[in-house]
C-alpha cells in the first residue's frame, strides 16, 4: 500500500490489523518493489 494522504495512511494501518496476508505500508512504489522481492524469496 502506498498512502497518497495522512488519511489513507491511517486507514491502511487500520486495516492492517484485519488483514491476514503480507501487508505494509510504504512511502513509495521503489520501497514496496523491494518489499515484494523479499516475501517472495522467503516463500519459496
């Protein structure tokens, strides 16, 4: 997820907490690629 606003980010923290599959929050797309990359290596 990456939050465009101060409200997005506080509902995707919220939301965070229901959701039961990786999830993150990131400032930009670069970060969330490089997020990616690792829960992929470490699933397979």
């Amino acid at each position: 997820m990456i939050p465009e606003t101060g409200i997005m980010r506080r509902n995707a923290e919220f939301e965070r907490d229901f959701f039961d599959k990786p999830y993150e929050i990131f400032n930009n797309l670069s970060e969330a690629i490089s997020w990616v990359h690792g829960v992929l290596r470490n699933n397979h």
